[in-house]
C-alpha cells in the first residue's frame, strides 16, 4: 500500500483551511491541521470531515498549537513529518489588526517566520523537502500603485494586518533565495464563502439579510460602502494553493479574478435577490471605517492561470447568490420555488410572507 503524502495546514479550522482539507483528501493526502486551544469548539467547518483518530483509516489529525508559539510549532513538524505545509493561520480581521497590532503582527509576521525556520532546520538536519505556501493578501498593495495589480506590483499596506503580511511575504522570498526553500507566496485577493468569518463584510451582509428576512433584524450598520474590491470563491483558490505547490520550481502568484465590485453592487445583488431594497435596511456607522482605507483592489491572475492551469468557476453574481442561499438556509427558510427567491416582506412586521421552512 502506498504511503498518502502528508500536509500540515495552519488555520485548519478557518473558511480556507476547511475547504483545503476537503480538497487534499480528495487527492488521498493525510492532512493534519493546528488549532488553537479554547474553551468551546470551534471546529464547526470541518466537523463533516472529521473522523475520530482511533478509527481505522482515519486521514484528519488535530494537533494543538498557535503561531505565535515557535515551540510547539516545532514540535508538530517534528511529529507529522509533512511534505507540504500551508500557512493560513492569522488574525485576519483587518479592522481588528488596528485594535490588535501587537498580537496581529506576532501570530501574522513573525508566525511564519517561526514556520519558515523550523522548516529549515528540519529540512538541513534530515534532508527531507518540506514545500512551503504562505498566504498572502491583495491589502498588501494597499494604496494602489498600478491597476490591476499583478506580481511585480509595489506594495504599499494600509494596516497592521497588511504590513505583517508584507514582512511574511518578503521571509518566504528570502528563504527561498537564501536557504533553497520550496516556498511560494500566494497573493490571494478577496475570497468568499457561506463558511467565511460573519464579521466580515459578505459574510455580516448576506447573514443580515436572512435575519431581516426571517424578522429577526431590522437594520444593518456598516461603514464605507465605496470600496472596491475583486471577489472570488474560496473554494477556488484553495485549488490555486495546492497547484503551487505542485510546480517543478517555487515561485509567487496572484490569485484572483480580474474583476472588481463595490461594497453597494454586493449589497443590490444580495438584498435584490429577495426583492428588498437594501437602503431601506442599511444604516452608516462610522466606528467600522479604518484609520486608512483602502479604496480598489483588482488582480491580474494572467501567470496564475498560464503557468497553474487555474480559473474562477464562480461569478461574483453566482457568489452572492451562493452565500445568500446558504444563509437562508441557516436559519430555516428556503425558496418556494427551491431556485429563484420572490419573497414578498411586510416591512411593517418584518416577517416573511411567501418563504417557507426548511422540513
């Protein structure tokens, strides 16, 4: 029997460490995923996938561990032996960053530098090639300096967050060059899921959306509705991901989908989907506006898709619809018709009144 490639995965527990896990058990790796220590079980994401190690043929593993704790960091590589690692552990609440700096840059910044020397030394003392991915983020261009942004663009980060990722960025490439690490950079640009974090934009609005719906809220407040970003669907580029890692040669690569939509066309795309007007519902609320905001983020992802292969499947119509789909769902209501949603809302009670519930 052959032995499965192994993969360690930090943030196993986040949108894209669920979805990676999905995908690198379909290709018949083992994967082991670090997560941090809580009180209550946060492993809602990839419960579907998990089966209790002391079962026969079990192929996900949990070890405990946090980035900012190169100790334990070390321990685990030393007992998974993996031949890919994926770095997607972070704070990563980029309004957070600025109420958190300190811990933000540890667990971001000097996280994957922990990583990265814990793998070189591994690597020299046992002669084993471990194949390194380190998750960037399109906020470390930040204050735009071309358009659309590609690989050889300047970064110019516009928060803590984006700056922790810009010094992880520029380890790996130093790492790669000085110690002969496999090790790629992934400038990945916004991506979004039903799974990803409910503090964040999407995710706050296509939630929002299902509770005004099924009455259980009345307003939605948020901040700078300007902005524009380029949005993809994560379980796309956790694909991306491995394809890099997959290559003769180590090497950077944009992830993205060439598009870009603001904060409002999500909005009319989402509450438009069940016949509401979302400045019925919206309200401004300026303590979720940043110290320094980023205004555009679009991707060129041309080396992407020539040198991996890679394309978006999804359209950002398609993600909206996707995500708020899945909302509904979660809280027990679904189309009529089981496609296109037509709801017709008493604004006065906020209840629905053509949606039905889930069986």
């Amino acid at each position: 029997m052959t032995t499965p490639k192994r993969a360690l995965i930090t943030g196993v527990t986040g949108q894209d460490g669920s979805y990676l896990s999905e995908l690198l058990l379909e290709q018949g790796y083992e994967v082991h995923g670090i997560i941090r220590r809580t009180s209550t079980f946060n492993t809602d994401r990839i419960d579907h996938i998990y089966e209790d190690p002391h079962q026969e043929g079990a192929r996900l593993f949990l070890h405990y561990g946090d980035l900012t704790d190169g100790t334990t960091l070390r321990r685990v590589l030393e007992a998974v032996q993996p031949v890919e690692i994926y770095n997607l552990g972070a704070q990563s609440h980029v309004r957070v960053s600025f109420d958190c700096p300190e811990y933000t840059v540890d667990a971001v910044g000097m996280g994957t530098l922990r990583i990265l020397e814990a793998i070189r030394d591994y690597q020299h003392r046992t002669g084993i090639q471990v194949r390194f991915y380190q998750a960037g983020s399109s906020e470390m261009f930040g204050l735009v300096q071309e358009v659309p942004q590609r690989e050889t663009t300047p970064f110019y980060p516009r928060s803590p967050y984006a700056c922790a990722k810009v010094y992880a960025h520029w380890q790996t490439v130093n790492y790669r060059e000085s110690y002969g690490l496999f090790a790629c950079n992934g400038i990945l640009f916004n991506h979004e899921s039903p799974r990803r974090g409910e503090t964040f934009v999407t995710r706050k609005i296509t939630r929002a959306l299902a509770r005004i719906v099924a009455g259980q809220q009345k307003k939605l407040y948020m901040g700078n509705l300007d902005a524009k970003r380029d949005w993809g669907y994560a379980k796309d580029y956790v694909k991306a991901m491995w394809l890099m890692l997959q290559q003769e040669a180590p090497d950077d690569y944009v992830v993205a989908t060439g598009e870009t939509h603001s904060i409002r066309e999500f909005l009319d795309i989402a509450f438009g989907y069940v016949n509401l007007n979302w400045q019925d519902y919206v309200e401004f609320d300026e303590r979720y506006l940043r110290p320094a905001e980023v205004d555009l983020l679009i991707g060129d992802p041309a080396k992407a898709k020539t040198q991996l292969g890679w394309e978006p499947s999804v359209t950002f119509e398609q993600l909206v619809h996707l995500m708020v789909e899945a909302d509904l769902k979660g809280m027990g209501l679904v189309p009529l018709n089981g496609h296109s949603v037509q709801p017709v809302i008493d604004t006065a009670t906020l209840r629905p009144t053509v949606l039905s519930s889930l069986p």
